[in-house]
C-alpha cells in the first residue's frame, strides 16, 4: 500500500486541527481512551478512510478534541464513504480482490516495519525518524481498512448467497460464520504452552520462555499504554500459576488440551473447505457472478480476521512507542505523535 506519511509535515497535516460545523458533526464519545497517542492514532486512521480506499484524495474532516475525549467527523462525507465503498464493495470483483490483498499486504508491512523499529530499541538505540513515521502509516494504513465494517455487512454476503441453486439456510449461515481462530484462543494456547514449560523443563528454561512470550504476546493485556502494568514478569507468572493450579501442575492434561484446540481448529477449518468447494460447485451455471459470490464470502472472512488483528496491530505499536517513552524519560500518557518525532530528530 502507499505510503502517505514520510515526513514531519505529512504527519503535521494529518494531526492538524480542522474547521468543522458543529451542526453537520456526528460526535463519538472516546471515554476508554486514556493517551494522547491512542486518540492520535484514531484521528489520522479516520482521515485516511477515504485515501486507503482509492475514493478521493482529501482527508476525512475529522478531529480529535482531546479535552472532551471525543471524536467530531463530518456526517455528510462519511456517509457518502460508506456508501461508496459498500456501493462498490458489493458490485466490483476487482475491489473485492484489491481489498483482500490491502488486508495481507498491510499486515505484512506492519511486521516488517515493526521489526525494523524494534531492532534499534534492542540495541539500545533511538530509531530513525524515517522508521517512525513508516510504522505511524502502516498501523494506520491498516487500521483505515476497518471502515469496511461500517459498510459491508453480513446481511449483504446473506442476500448474495441466497441467488446460488440450492442454497439452505443452514450452509447459508455457516459460511457467514467462518470459522475464526481468535485473539483470545491463541493468547491462551501461548500461555499453555508457556505452562508446559513450566511444569517439565528448567527454571533457566521457562525464564526464557518467558520473555519470548512477552515479547509476541504480553502486550494483549489492555486496551492502552496502560497494557505495561501488567507487562511484567510477576504478572505472567501468576497468569501461569493459576493455569498450573486449574491443570492440576499434571503436564498430560496441559498436553490434552493443546491437542484439543489444535484439533476443533482443524476440523473447524476443513468444514469451511468443504463448504466453500460446495459453494464452487453450486455456482458453476452462474458464470461471472460466481466470481463475484464468491469474493464477497472470502471478503468477509478477511474483514473478520482483519477485526481480530487490528487489536494486535495497535498494542504491538503502543508497546514499541511505550518503550521508547520509557528510554528518554517521557510521560506515556501525555506523550504524542509530535513529541517523538521531535526526540527522534535530535537522538543522540
């Protein structure tokens, strides 16, 4: 995907306040957000919505009002998006495919960023700014592709479906419920895995198994920067505790549970498979608009996955910019987008 942001003026534009009429705002309350960086964020993906969807070159009018922890937005204009790209969304097979891919290569670009970025704080070093503001428009990036959850809908993969030859009702809903491997399952199956260690290898060992989760995972434990209050070792420790006294510290039953998620997410999988070849089959006399069907049920799947990540992707990038505020000293909650950059081009 482009880059949007690649200096200190694009990102000024992105966070500069704008003129909106009070009468024609739609306001959202952001009561859970607690930093300066999270409501940033928020303000430069809202704007993005119409660039990462190839619609217009102009930013959303939108602003973060920090003092009220609220979000104004024009009504009209996100109104007319949403009905853009659902418009679009449902009729184009080439946009159904371009979003699909904006899902894969989003994240892929977010991994490879992220890890440059994180390489540097390893070494103890300040990262560049040109890292920075890579990572700043990447989470973005992907984060603007959620306003397809606004227009898109499962009502929508519902009424395509219903025009394929011999569709019931319940092969409809299973395909409008794919199977997902959520956030959650995989954050337990890590601490499981973590427990094993635990339970039947050495102190040194598990100590490192350690980190190397809190590294991948420990981050998952809020919704803010406020996730490093329980990004410690004393935390994770007591996370495992408790699954060692839930398993009884017998290692078999960790073992019997781990084989059993690996197991239901299989069988989870190959029914979707098995479905899908159906859904293939069934449309063979529709010609061209099988081609359409079907994105629009794999389109869903992605939004959905895309969902779960989304999550990920952002405490993943607070975590990095919590620890360089940690480094130089910095207040996390009151810190922003600004001030790092700032800290970034005077490094030293």
């Amino acid at each position: 995907m482009r880059q949007f942001i690649q200096s200190a003026q694009d990102l000024e534009i992105y966070l500069a306040p704008m003129s909106l009429d009070d009468e024609e705002c739609v306001v959202f309350a952001l009561d859970g957000f607690q930093s300066r960086l999270a409501l940033e964020m928020l303000q430069i993906r809202m704007r993005k919505q119409g660039q990462i969807y190839n619609l217009s070159d102009k930013l959303v009018p939108c602003m973060v009002v920090i003092s009220e922890r609220a979000l104004r937005a024009s009504r009209s204009v996100i109104q007319a998006l949403n009905a853009q790209i659902s418009n679009t969304i449902i009729l184009d097979p080439v946009m159904q495919i371009e979003v699909m891919r904006n899902f894969v290569t989003g994240l892929e670009e977010i991994l490879q960023a992220s890890e440059e970025f994180e390489r540097a704080l390893e070494r103890r070093e300040i990262p560049t700014p040109a890292s920075f503001l890579r990572c700043v428009d990447a989470v973005t990036n992907y984060q603007s592709l959620d306003a397809l959850k606004f227009s898109f809908k499962m009502e929508q993969v519902r009424q395509a479906l219903e025009s394929v030859p011999g569709m019931e009702a319940e092969w409809c809903e299973d395909l409008c419920h794919p199977p997902q491997v959520s956030l959650f399952t995989q954050l337990y199956r890590r601490q499981l895995e973590l427990l094993l260690v635990r339970l039947t290898a050495t102190t040194a060992a598990y100590e490192e198994s350690r980190s190397i989760y809190r590294k991948a995972w420990g981050f998952l434990e809020a919704e803010d920067l406020d996730f490093a209050d329980f990004d410690t070792d004393a935390f994770v420790d007591s996370k495992i505790e408790y699954l060692a006294e839930r398993f009884e510290g017998d290692p078999e039953r960790v073992r019997e549970q781990l084989a059993a998620l690996e197991e239901v997410a299989l069988n989870l999988v190959a029914a979707m498979n098995h479905r899908m070849n159906d859904l293939l089959n069934a449309m063979e006399p529709m010609a061209l608009e099988r081609v359409r069907i079907y994105n629009l049920v794999r389109l869903w799947s992605s939004l959905l996955h895309h969902q779960e990540m989304n999550r990920w992707v952002k405490m993943r990038f607070f975590r990095n910019m919590h620890r360089l505020c940690s480094h130089r000293g910095l207040l996390r909650d009151e810190t922003g987008l600004q001030d790092l950059l700032n800290l970034l081009h005077t490094r030293g």
